[in-house]
C-alpha cells in the first residue's frame, strides 16, 4: 500500500461555519462496548471526552463539573464533530478553530487520548490581553500569536478560564503538528490581516512534479494528500479583496521546494518568506517622485532545515501588477523611486542555498500621492 502524509493548513483561514447540529439534552451515557471495535477516545479542549467505536461517536464523557452541559453531534463533509453548547458562541464568533472539535481529524492525526496527553494549540492574544489556563510552549512572533498546550487531565479548568475572559484572545486554533510549516508561512508574507479582513476570492492549489495534488477555495488553508516519497513542490497562495480597502487588493505567495517524510517524526517545511516594510504615512502612502527605502525582513521556518537566503531580486509595478521593473536590493533594503500618483506594488523572490524557493506579492501595496 502507497504510503501518503497530508498536509493542513489553517492558520489563515477567513471564515467558519459551525454546520447543523444534531443537539442532545445532555451528554448520552457510555454504551456497552464489550466485545466491540473501539477505535479509541479523543479528549476535546474542553476537558470532555468523545469516545468512538468503529468511525462512529459513541458516548461523549462530560469533563469535570460539566455534567448538564449539553452537546451536538454532527457530520459535515463526511467528518464527525462533536460541540458543546458552551464553545459554540466562540465557534460562531469566529475565536475558535472548529478543528478542535473535529473528532474525525483530531483521531487521524493522533491527537487522540492514546497518541496525547495535551491538546497543542496556537493563541493569538488581543492587544493588551492575557490568556490564562495553558502552558506556553513557544513564541511566534511573526504572526503575533504562541504555542500552547492544554493538558486533557486538567482541561477542563483551563476550558473555564478561557470562557471567563473571552476578550483575552482574538483566537484559538489547533496546532497541527504535523503540517504546521504551510500554516505558518502563508502567514508571514505581511498580508493575514488583509486577507482576514474580506477576502473576496482566494485559493491555495499545492503541485508536486508539476501536476497539481490538490486546490482550496481559501487562502492559506486546506487539507492535501501527497506522497511519503521526496517530491518537487510549489505552493501557491492567492487572496483578492475590493470592498475594504484600496490598498493590498491582492496578495500571493509561492514557494519551491523538495520534500519527503518517513515515520511520525513532524517535519516541517523549509519555507522562507519576505516581508516589506516601508516607511508610509497614517493613510498607506508615500510622496511621488521620491525614492523610498523599502526595509526586507526574511522569516525561516523555525525547526526546517533552511538553506541560506543567496539572492533577494524585487520588482516594482506602477500599473497594477501589468509591467514589472527591476529595484536594487542593497544590504537588507530595496529603493523604489515612486512614480506618478496612484499606487504601487511590490514583488520579490528569495532563493536559498538548497534551491528552495519563495516568492511574495503584493498588489497595490501603497499608494503614491501627489508631490
């Protein structure tokens, strides 16, 4: 049997839907399962504990002083989730990775009560918040969030401290161990919160030997099934928006790569990812004619087995992405000489020292006014 792995991504992810639930009035008691398959137990973030036999939701085992809370169990695109009425409001809200609560995911990539005995998350914390109730494992600056894990033995407690101070936290999502390199990178290209803030279109599409695997209809999330066997790669991610803002209207990124995967060990991909930061004003702009000194930040995949960044080329649009022209790069900065009024995009391309490649994009990323 062909070995494969898959891949997820969700850290970008723009929206949620909760789906229709089937509700119980409280948590059904434990069946009989002697003589049965168990396929195992998954314990949710908020301390209760799903049991299944077979591929199916079994009973559902209320954490600790959580006996009345009522749940829902129901399937959407063929996996099995299992939601507690007192995490839906969050869910709805959009401060939760339903992921959490995907019982047929969390049992596929053995986060399951026999494989973990914590739950990993990723937090991103409101400005000026504070999130108690999990242990910090590691920080992640580039997308102004934290790695964390909630212990199942004491999850419950930690699940009530995070709904008593919900506005601690802009969101919580799942750590995908296993796939978090895609995750990550989609969000350090300097674009998460214009995609979050009304994507109108967007796709992810994964190539391996130059036949696509796989596409999402999201930016920067989606679930891919590819070969244990060492491949060619190219990712590309691609979000438009026209109703919120004239700036950053799209936003791509493509990255290069070889990978292959033996066993469980998480590895994660050697991704890098530029970053501009211009120097503009309170309303995204800079004057016409003038040159501005645009500061480049590469991120590597903490815990890859990154090459070394060889060459940075950027390129600079004034129509719209239609014509490109060179800029120079020199040190850690590139200099546009801004044209005419109107706006300006940037694009660039980063190559390492294993040939893995990364590519940004950034139409209209400020606008140019009139000297």
């Amino acid at each position: 049997m062909r070995k494969t792995r898959r891949w997820g991504a969700s850290l970008l992810a723009l929206g949620l839907v909760v789906g229709s639930a089937q509700p119980a009035s409280a948590a059904p008691e434990p069946a009989d399962r002697t003589g049965t398959d168990s396929a195992g137990s998954v314990t949710l973030i908020t301390g209760d504990q799903v049991v299944l036999v077979g591929d199916q939701v079994d009973s559902i085992i209320p954490g600790r002083d959580r006996e009345r809370v009522v749940f829902s169990a129901f399937t959407a695109d063929g996996r099995q989730y299992v939601v507690p009425e007192d995490a839906k409001p969050l869910l709805v809200s959009g401060k939760l990775d339903r992921r959490l609560f995907d019982v047929t995911g969390l049992l596929a990539a053995h986060y399951d009560d026999a494989h973990r005995d914590s739950v990993p998350l990723i937090v991103t914390p409101a400005p000026g918040g504070s999130v108690a109730g999990l242990a910090r494992t590691a920080d992640l600056p580039v997308v102004g969030s934290f790695a964390a894990r909630a212990a199942k033995a004491t999850a419950a407690d930690s699940w009530c401290a995070l709904t008593a101070a919900p506005d601690g936290y802009r969101k919580i999502w799942l750590d995908g161990l296993r796939h978090p390199a895609l995750d990550r990178s989609t969000a350090q290209i300097g674009a998460p919160d214009a995609w979050k803030a009304g994507a109108t279109t967007a796709r992810t599409t994964v190539f391996r030997d130059g036949v696509e695997v796989g596409e999402s209809a999201e930016a920067g999330t989606g679930q891919f099934e590819v070969p244990a066997t060492a491949g060619s790669y190219r990712v590309e991610v691609e979000a438009t928006r026209s109703e919120v803002s004239d700036v950053s209207t799209k936003v791509g990124a493509a990255w290069t790569f070889r990978s292959a995967h033996e066993g469980d060990e998480e590895r994660r991909l050697p991704l890098s990812v530029l970053r501009f930061q211009p120097e503009l004003d309170a309303a995204n702009a800079a004057p016409a004619g003038r040159l501005l000194r645009v500061p480049l930040v590469v991120e590597q995949n903490p815990g890859a087995d990154n090459g070394k960044i060889r060459r940075i080329a950027v390129e600079a649009s004034f129509d719209d992405g239609a014509t490109w022209r060179e800029v120079p790069v020199v040190g850690d900065s590139t200099f546009v000489r801004n044209g005419k009024a109107g706006f300006a995009s940037l694009r660039a391309k980063a190559t390492d020292s294993q040939g893995n490649t990364s590519e940004t994009t950034v139409i209209r990323a400020y606008k140019i006014t009139g000297e």
